[in-house]
C-alpha cells in the first residue's frame, strides 16, 4: 500500500513537472515573439537615427509602374533586386500597368517617358547604396528611380513589336567609335558604358560576351560608347585615355585596355596608361592626348546625341539593332546573356 502511494505521489509530481516545463516554454516563446517585433521595430528606428534620415523603412511606398507589352523589361527580376536592399525590405511595393485607369495620365503629368518605372514616396534614407544619384524629383513630390526604364509606352513600332532606327542614325554611331567583330554581322549591339561603373564590369566579367560569340558567331558586332558619369572622378579621363590609346593602336588596343579595366575593376589614369603602355602606346604621346583633351568634345557628343535620342541616362546600356531591318532593342543595366539571346533571337526572325 505505502509502495502504491509513492507511485502516485511520484507520478503526481512528474505531471506538475511537465506542466510547469511547458508554461516555462510557452512564457518564453511569447517572450520571444514580442522581443523579436520589437527588436525590428528598434531596427527600423535606429536605422533611420544613425543614417539621419527622417523616413522610416516601412513608411515608404514603392510604386511599380510596367507595360504588359514589354517582353523584355524584366520587371519582376528588377522588384526582387530592390527588396533585397537592406534598408527597403520593410517598404509597402504597390504594382501598376501601363494600361490601368490613371496611369498613362500620371505618367505625362510627371514626364515618365519610359517604363518600368520605380517610384518612391521618399529619398530621404541612407545614401550608401548610391541610389541618391540615380533618383529624380518628380512633379508630384515622389522620386523616379532613373535606372533601368528603357520601353516607351507611346512610341510606334515594327509588327514584330521593335522600335525603327534611321539609318542615318545608326551609320552615324558607326563611325565614331570602333568596331568589334564581324563588320558584316546581322546584329549591331552598341554599348554605353562607363569604366569606373561596377554594373558595366559585372556586364563584361559575366558569360555575356563569350556566350555571345559561342551562340551567334559572325551574326553579331560590338560599338563601345563612352558614358562617363559625372558622379564618377575615373570616367572621363578613362574615356580619354581609351580614345587616345586607339589613335595609336586602332580597335585591338582600344578593346583590349577596355577588358583589363573591368577585369581588374581599376579606372583610374596611371593604372590604364600603365596598361596601356604594355600595349605598346607611346606614353609621352599618350599623356599630352589625355592632358590636351583632344576627344572631349567625341566622348560628351557620344553621350548628349543618344541621351536625346534614347532618353538613355545610366551605365550600362545596350542597343541591339537588326543592321536590315532596322529594328533594335534597349535593354538596361547588367543582364544576363538570357535577355540578349530573347532580344536577338526575336530580332533575327
């Protein structure tokens, strides 16, 4: 009978016990629970205190504006992009289409001419991500992201869907840089970069270029524009130190300097004279060319003339164009050789 009661008495306490260990868990996962939204609450706030801004994270409205026309925008890639900046995981994303009530109008009152468009409700956060130069104000007070908005909504085009280069414009970009590959390809890609941009230097040292040999062989050429940004000190003396290199040793140099730039990630003078020199540039000439600024006036025309025509404003950009039919294709910022292969492909149909 005694050995029966502290059976019970043992299996009583060992309930309690159980009882107790799960309040204890339950208590400190609620605990936890609490502790965690306040922590990102704090993290919000403290965010905003230590960079000086006055916008928290989750007040700021990202609006999306695309056109379900475009095949090639790449929309949905370029959101993803954008959440994984740290600062803008916590922001409200609203998404629009070109074709919804209010938006052509909202469009033309705010001078967006080219979509997809990215639209904040605010700038006022750290500027560490180097958006600050790529945002422009906008007539309702709200910011465009100028970065990779390259389809124009109101403009006419081929039945296949491409927009119509002049020959005259395209014969014009020809002659004023330097071809790379086949001068009889059937395709025309004309690229703006700048060699200080960390984008156009993730464009060259992806599998692009030598996928692009490897697919399209002879079918495709290359024209390099200098883009420099003027937020960018390297830019424009690499845009003249390339040029003035070509005037000695034509396109392979001019090329070849432009590769070991990206390659290396460097832009400044004394490493791409140094380079260039290896290359068999005179450097005595070299540096009065650079000095003198003898292509100043080739490099800023090369910028302002397709700025103007292609509302083109950031690095990198590339134009694909069907040298027969005329037809071309804008696409921004660093792609992947997938979205060069649909362009192409569409284009030599």
């Amino acid at each position: 009978m005694t050995l029966f009661n502290g059976c019970e008495v043992e299996k009583k306490t060992n309930n309690l016990l159980y009882i107790v260990i799960i309040a204890l868990l339950l208590v400190i996962a609620i605990m936890a629970f609490f502790m965690w939204k306040n922590f990102w609450k704090d993290w919000d706030d403290k965010w905003s205190d230590t960079t000086g801004a006055t916008t928290k994270a989750s007040d700021i409205t990202i609006t999306v504006i695309d056109d379900k026309r475009c095949t090639n925008c790449m929309t949905s890639e370029i959101v993803s992009q954008i959440k994984k900046i740290p600062f803008l995981v916590w922001s409200k994303f609203i998404e629009k289409d070109f074709s919804d009530k209010w938006v052509s109008e909202y469009l033309k009152d705010n001078k967006i001419e080219k979509l997809p468009a990215i639209i904040l409700s605010s700038k006022d956060f750290d500027d560490q991500w180097e958006m600050q130069p790529y945002l422009k104000e906008l007539a309702d007070k709200q910011y465009s992201l100028e970065i990779w908005a390259s389809f124009d909504p109101y403009a006419k085009r081929s039945s296949k869907w491409f927009l119509v280069m002049k020959k005259e414009v395209l014969e014009k970009v020809k002659s004023n840089t330097y071809l790379k590959w086949n001068k009889d390809a059937k395709i025309t890609w004309i690229e703006y970069s700048d060699l200080e941009c960390p984008f156009c230097a993730k464009l060259h040292n992806s599998d692009v270029p030598s996928k692009m040999t490897e697919t399209y062989k002879d079918d495709v050429n290359i024209y390099f524009n200098s883009f420099p940004l003027d937020f960018h000190k390297n830019a424009m003396p690499a845009a003249r130190t390339i040029e003035c290199l070509a005037e000695q040793k034509w396109a392979s140099a001019f090329y070849s300097l432009i590769e070991k730039s990206f390659k290396d990630e460097k832009s400044d003078k004394d490493f791409l004279v140094a380079e260039a020199v290896k290359l068999w540039a005179n450097k005595a000439n070299l540096e009065k060319c650079i000095t003198d600024g003898k292509y100043d006036k080739k490099i800023t025309e090369q910028q302002s003339y397709w700025s103007s025509s292609f509302g083109i404003s950031w690095t990198p950009a590339s134009i694909l164009v069907n040298n027969e039919t005329l037809e071309y294709e804008v696409l921004s910022w660093a792609v992947p050789f997938s979205s060069f292969q649909t362009a192409i492909d569409k284009l030599l149909k």
